[in-house]
C-alpha cells in the first residue's frame, strides 16, 4: 500500500487561516478503539503515524498535553527536526513549537524532562488555587498561565495562549484533558490515526473523564497511509 509523503501531508493537514485559534486534537488508536498497549501510545503507532505527528507538530504554534500524558510518555526534548525547523522558519514561525502542559495538582517538579530537556521555555497552565509553592518552583523553569480561580478555565487558557502569539494548538491528549476540551466545546479538529491493530484488554478510551455529550464533525480527509488510517475531522458548527 502507498503512504503519503511528508510534503503531501504538509498540503493535507495545511491551517486555512493561522490568525483564528484553534484548537487540533492528534491522537492514534486501534481498530478496537484502545488508547494504550501496556499502558502507552508508542506501541500503535507506527513510521506513517510517526510522520503525521512531525507535521502536525510542524504546523502547531504549540503542543499542549496534560500532565498524565507527560507523567506516562515523558514529553522531554520534544522538536521538529531540522527540515521542519527549516520549513516553520521560511514560513514566519519560530524553529520549534512551544510545549505546554496543563496540571491542577502541578507534581511535576522543575527537574522532570519536561521542563530539564525543553529546547524553549515551557508553558505550565494550571488555576489560582494549585498548590503555590509548586507554582513558584515552576515558574522558575516555564512561563505559567493562571487560567481560572478553583479549575482551569480552558477557554481562558486558550486566549491566553493566543495572545501570547500562539494561537495553533495541537493538543496530544490525553483522554482526561481531551474530554474536557470536548465538554467545553473547544475542540476544532481530531486527527486520529488509526492503526490497524486489535488490542482487548482494558485500556480505555481516547476521550474520558466528561460528561457524555453529541458534538457534530465532518470528514475532512481519509489517507491509507500503510494499513493505518489518516482522518481528519472537524467541528461543524
Ligand atoms: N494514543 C494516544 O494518542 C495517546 C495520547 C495521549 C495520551 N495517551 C495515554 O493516555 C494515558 C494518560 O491518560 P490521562 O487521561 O491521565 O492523560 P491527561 O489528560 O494527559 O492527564 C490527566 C491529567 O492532566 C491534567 N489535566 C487534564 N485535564 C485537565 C483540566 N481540564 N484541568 C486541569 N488539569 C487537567 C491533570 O493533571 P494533575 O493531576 O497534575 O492535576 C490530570 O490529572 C497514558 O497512558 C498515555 O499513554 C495516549
């Protein structure tokens, strides 16, 4: 089967309009709809996936996870290589997207790779209520948005985002992060890669967490890429 080249899917996965904020889901998941093999994302992914999430990292002003997801995959040292570092800058962005973490209890401290092996300063987003010893530790290490008084406000966060001139978010998940985003309606697209694996077991879902809701998408692309499957989807409104 074909795959999609890099150049091609920089075309697929091209932002309209970067001036609007919006906010891309990217996740992969198996045929069985399975977030995780042995608790982590890595296991279903695969070159043509790996390729995907370059480009769509590529295209982002910032890549934004919670804190499970940096706790699980380490998130240390995230950068386009030196081609997409290339193409960001002969298309007026900097080198490299920023990193963001979102984090109510903020347990992450300022020695995890996450903030020691940044190739920029990180974002932490967390509310005024989070512990302020943490956040003043933090804040050595990451610019941090108090987004909200007992919780994150996400749709504060995201104009804080887009006035701090990053209004392409491509958010990597997780579930508990996408399912409040989701609750939020704040969810613009959902790039799903899926790979063709059957999985069982009890990994959950790619959204979980929110109250259950019906938000409409369309379909906007459907690459083989291999066996696995590019999608591309957007909110309708
Ligand atoms: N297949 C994929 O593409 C993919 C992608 C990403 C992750 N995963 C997998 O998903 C699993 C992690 O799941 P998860 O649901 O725990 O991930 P998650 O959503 O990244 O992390 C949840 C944590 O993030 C923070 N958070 C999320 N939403 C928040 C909100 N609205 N307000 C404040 N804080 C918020 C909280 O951190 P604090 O506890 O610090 O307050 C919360 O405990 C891992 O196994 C990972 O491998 C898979």
């Amino acid at each position: 089967m074909s795959a999609p080249t890099r150049q091609e899917l920089l075309e697929a996965y091209a932002i309209a309009d970067r001036g609007v904020p919006t906010v891309r889901m990217n996740f992969v998941m198996s045929l069985d709809g399975a977030v995780t093999i042995e608790g982590r994302s890595g296991g279903l992914g695969d070159e043509h996936d790996r390729l995907a999430m370059q480009v769509l990292r590529t295209l982002a002003d910032v890549v934004l996870v919670g804190a499970g997801t940096v706790r699980v995959e380490g998130y240390g040292g995230l950068q386009v290589d030196e081609a997409d570092a290339a193409w960001r800058r002969a298309h007026g962005l900097a080198s490299q997207p920023r990193v963001a973490v979102v984090s109510s209890r903020l347990d992450l401290g300022p020695e995890h790779p996450f903030f020691a092996r940044a190739v920029d300063r990180p974002i932490v987003v967390t509310h005024a209520a989070a512990p302020s010893d943490r956040r003043a530790a933090l804040a050595e290490v990451a610019d941090v948005l108090v987004c909200g008084d007992e919780a994150v406000d996400l749709e504060a966060m995201l104009a804080a985002l887009a006035a701090a001139g990053l209004p392409q978010v491509l958010c990597e998940g997780g579930p508990h992060l996408f399912g409040a985003l989701i609750e939020a309606d704040l969810v613009g697209e959902l790039c799903l890669s899926l790979s063709p694996t059957l999985v069982a077991g009890d990994a959950g879902r790619i959204a979980r967490g929110a109250p259950e809701v019906a938000r409409s998408m369309r379909l906007v692309h459907a690459i083989p890429a291999g066996d696995l499957l590019l999608l591309r989807y957007a909110r309708s409104r």
